[in-house]
C-alpha cells in the first residue's frame, strides 16, 4: 500500500490505487473481471475506473485480436504513473 499512495495526485485512493499498482508492478495488463474480482464490487464501478484511466491518457483499452472469451484487455503506459510508484522508466509499456 506505500506504494499505492503515490497515485493520489492522480485522483487514485484505497483499494483502486492498490490494484493499479499491482497491475504495474506485474507488466501494467489485466482484464476488467481481475480488477472487479479484486475489488468485490459491480463490474461497472471498474468500468468507470477503467475509463478515468484512459481518460487521463494513461492507459489504453484493446480487444486483442484472436484470443476469445476474455472480452477487452486494459494496459496502462503511462510513465507518470510508474515514476509515481518508484518504477522509474521501463522500456516495455
């Protein structure tokens, strides 16, 4: 969770900055059923999220083609958010 504070710049608190810095800190990819099984709550509460993600420009939301079932796939690039949490400059995002 120490990590996680560094995301309240961004708007990021409690348990939606933690899984925001999992994500990152495990390649910056998840589905949106993780993210709502993580967090317990109704799938379009981390609709939202997912869309005030992209909406800051730090992550984009793909259908990847050729793989069926998993529905869209969430990737964060952002590289403020990574220096937020002392991930510094990754080269893959």
């Amino acid at each position: 969770m120490e990590r996680a504070e560094g995301l309240k710049p961004f708007g990021w608190r409690g348990r939606r900055a933690e899984w925001i810095a999992l994500a990152c800190f495990h390649g910056g990819v998840f589905t949106r059923a993780q993210w709502t099984s993580f967090l317990g709550c109704h799938h379009e509460k981390v609709g939202r999220a997912v869309r005030k993600l992209v909406g800051q420009g730090v992550a984009i939301e793909e259908k990847p083609p050729g793989i069926k079932g998993i529905g869209r796939i969430c990737r964060i690039h952002g590289r403020p958010i990574y220096k937020a949490l002392g991930l510094g400059d990754r080269r893959r995002r």
